[in-house]
C-alpha cells in the first residue's frame, strides 16, 4: 500500500510541474511574440532608435528565459530562436529589409514552440 500512495505522489508532483513548466514556455513565448510585434511597430514607424532597444531588450529576455528553458525543451528548437534573435538586433541596427522576414520568421517559430508544450491526451499516449 507504501507503494501505490508513493507512486500517486510522484505522478501527481511531475503533472504538476509538467503543467507549471508548460504555463511558464507559454508566457515566455507569448511575450517573446508581443515583443517582436512590438519592433516591428516600431520600425515601420521610423523610430529606428527605439526599435534598436526593444530588439535588445527582446534578446535578453530571451536569453534569460533560455538558461532555465534548455532543462525543459528541444535545445535544437532553442538554438534555432536564439539564431533568429541575435540577427533581430543586427538588422535593426543595419536598417535591412530582411528584418521583417526575420521576425515573422521569429514569431513562427516562438508559435510552435508554445504548441509543442501544450499537453494534450494525443500528446501524452
């Protein structure tokens, strides 16, 4: 009976942190997509000094969330966004056209992360 009550705790705490962590990629994604919204806003409005800070400001939330997240995720799908983060500030910086495609591309790819992570009965079994 020891047995069963302590193999219900241990499923219980990993679903348990399973939901929490999938709440935390969630947010961090939600927010990573608003923020490169948010450059671009910016940039297409000509306030090019502004939009240099939110691309950096967008890169170390990123590279905040990342040190926690590489325990939980794909670090395939991590370097990928980390690779499309670090060209953001670059292309801001150098006023390219590529900037737009990179962010979109940035938003795909923060999209399906946040999918991956949501638990459902499919994705369980």
């Amino acid at each position: 009976m020891t047995r069963v009550r302590l193999s219900i705790c241990i499923l219980a705490v990993l679903i348990i942190i399973s939901a929490v962590s999938g709440r935390i990629v969630d947010d961090s994604c939600s927010r990573l997509i608003a923020s490169s919204d948010h450059v671009w806003e910016l940039y297409a409005s000509g306030r090019r000094e502004a939009a240099y800070q939110e691309a950096e400001r967008l890169e170390q939330d990123w590279e905040g969330f990342r040190k926690g997240a590489a325990v939980l995720l794909d670090n395939g799908k991590l370097t990928e966004i980390d690779r499309v983060c670090s060209r953001v500030v670059f292309l801001v910086e150098s006023d390219s056209e590529e900037l737009h495609s990179e962010l979109m591309e940035l938003r795909h790819m923060a999209e399906a992360l946040r999918a991956g992570e949501l638990p459902f009965l499919t994705s369980i079994l």
